[in-house]
C-alpha cells in the first residue's frame, strides 16, 4: 500500500500498550523500532540496545542534526523516551508525519508502572538487568503526564488528521488504528502484549 506520509511516532508514554502498537505496525508491513527491539533478546542486551538508541538520538539533538540520523530505514518509532519528548524537534525534521500517542486510565497506569519497576529491581538483583527505571514516584508521574497530555493536545489541537489518541488498553484497535494509516481495517485479532492478569 502506497502511503502518503513520512514516519509515525508513538508519542505514549511506557505502559500505554506501546509493545502491542509495535507488533500491530509490523503486521501492517511497517518497519517499526521499539526500545526493546528484540523480545527474545536476554535482558541486559535489550537495555543496552535501548540505550543505544537512546544515546544516538540524545546525540544528534545536541549537535543539532536530524534525531533519527543512523535509524532512517525505520518507518515507525515506539516507547523511545527522547521521541515522545522531542516530538516536536521531529515533527519539524521529518514532515507530514503521524503521531500516536497511546494512553490509558491513570490508575491502571500507575499500578502497571509500579508492577515494571519491582519487576526491574528483582532483575537488578538477580544480575538481569542494567536500565536506570527503578524509582517509584507517583506523584511525579500523575504530574508530568497530565502536563505532557495538556502539551500534546494543544500542540495538535488544530492538525486532526496528525495525531491520533489511542486506548489499547481499553479494547480500542484496529477499527481505530488502520483508518488513520490509510489502510483497510484488518480482520484478525489485535495483539496484545505484555498483559498483565
């Protein structure tokens, strides 16, 4: 299918169903780039590909080139930090782009963060991992997600068809998913991924 746009950009932050919009891009034929870009890649070696990207993203910004110089074969970017927060930086670099910004209600957000961090500090104890997302705090994330959710909304509030706002958790998918990407809905199963009983 012959799209008429440049990159997508998953603006959501982690635990917002990011995984299963990286496995649904890629059903779609995209090539997409998650943090952990390989799930059967042992812990520390995705971390430390995740800061790869990290790095070189953090890079060029500083030296003021284009944030995704190294990584332009990708056509999708998801749960990549310095991406949601520089989707601005991007917009500007990479036109007529799409922008996702995944979400979902904050208490079940807070609780699956906390689940993610006691789940990275058993790693860390266990020699498993190496990443830097081991603090809780919980105000801190109420209070710079609802000022990242205000910016985002005012940023696109005028460019509809640039951003699309999408719940997986709460059962929204392909229905939502494809129009916005100019494809047919798909008639299969949406994945879900790293659901938590």
């Amino acid at each position: 299918m012959q799209r008429d746009y440049n990159k997508i950009f998953c603006i959501g932050l982690n635990k917002t169903g990011t995984t299963s919009l990286h496995y649904a891009l890629l059903l779609l034929g995209f090539k997409s780039l998650h943090h952990a870009p390989n799930r059967d890649a042992p812990m520390p070696e995705h971390i430390d590909q995740a800061k790869k990207i990290v790095a070189s993203i953090n890079d060029a910004k500083i030296k003021n080139e284009p944030l995704l110089k190294g990584y332009e074969e990708f056509d999708a970017f998801i749960d990549i930090g310095p991406v949601a927060k520089n989707f601005e930086i991007l917009d500007d670099q990479y036109p007529n782009s799409k922008f996702i910004y995944t979400w979902r209600d904050m208490g079940s957000w807070i609780d699956s963060r906390i689940r993610h961090v006691e789940r990275n500090r058993q790693n860390q104890d266990k020699g498993l991992y190496n990443g830097n997302f081991l603090d809780i705090d919980v105000e801190k994330w109420k209070w710079g997600r609802m000022l990242f959710e205000k910016h985002v909304r005012r940023y696109f509030k005028d460019r509809p068809d640039d951003l699309l706002e999408f719940n997986i958790i709460s059962g929204e998918g392909w229905e939502k998913l494809c129009p916005f990407l100019g494809f047919p809905v798909k008639d299969e199963p949406f994945p879900w991924e790293n659901k938590v009983p």
